[in-house]
C-alpha cells in the first residue's frame, strides 16, 4: 500500500519534488528492517508472553540504532542539505513503525482473549 502510494505521488505532484533520488534504497531498508524487528518482537511474544515486551523494546531499539547508522551513511556520503531525504525518511520510518506496532498490538490482543 505504501509502494502504491509512493508510485501515484510524482503523477498526481508532477512539479513537486516530493520524493528523493534513493527513494526506493530508503523504503527497501526499512522495510526490510521493520520486518526483521517485527519477526524478533514476535518470535519473543510466542516463546515467552511475559518477557516478550523485552523482546519488542529490543527490536525497536535495533531499529533504530540501524536507522542512525544508515542517515549517517547518507549524511556521510551525501554532502549538503537534503531536505526532501530527512522528510521521507522520517515519514517512512513513522509509518513502518505504526504498523509494526499496531500488528503486534493486534497480536497480543488475540493472546489475552
């Protein structure tokens, strides 16, 4: 839905720069990365249900420590002021951030019934 949304922006913006140049290595990352965290934060719910916040609050925090290595990557090898990548970066990660929480949220709904 996300990949949808971001491929009708520059047709319906056509002369707004709304996304950046490594857009899709962006979206590849935390996508990728957002799945890994929530298949830890998961695995940690079903084989310990009481300890499994550890396990959640672990896979957000090593997602995140990977997010400040890969803008300082950017940073690094992107000189200047990219404004357009701080906003779809963060957006991104907000987004894949509200998902992966409302999932576990969900499941974790589904073991107290």
């Amino acid at each position: 839905m996300l990949a949808g949304i971001a491929l009708a922006m520059p047709l319906i913006f056509p002369t707004v720069k709304l996304l950046t140049n490594k857009f899709w290595l962006v979206f590849g990352f935390l996508g990728g990365i957002t799945f890994i965290a929530y298949i830890v934060a998961f695995l940690g719910i079903k084989r310990n249900p009481e300890t499994g916040i550890l396990a959640i609050m672990g896979s957000i925090a090593i997602k995140m420590l990977f997010s400040m290595a890969f803008v300082l990557i950017y940073s690094l090898n992107h000189k200047g002021k990219d404004v357009v990548f701080v906003l779809n970066f963060f957006s991104l990660y907000l987004l894949f951030t509200f998902f992966e929480i409302y999932c576990l949220l969900r499941n974790l709904r589904h073991q107290n019934k």
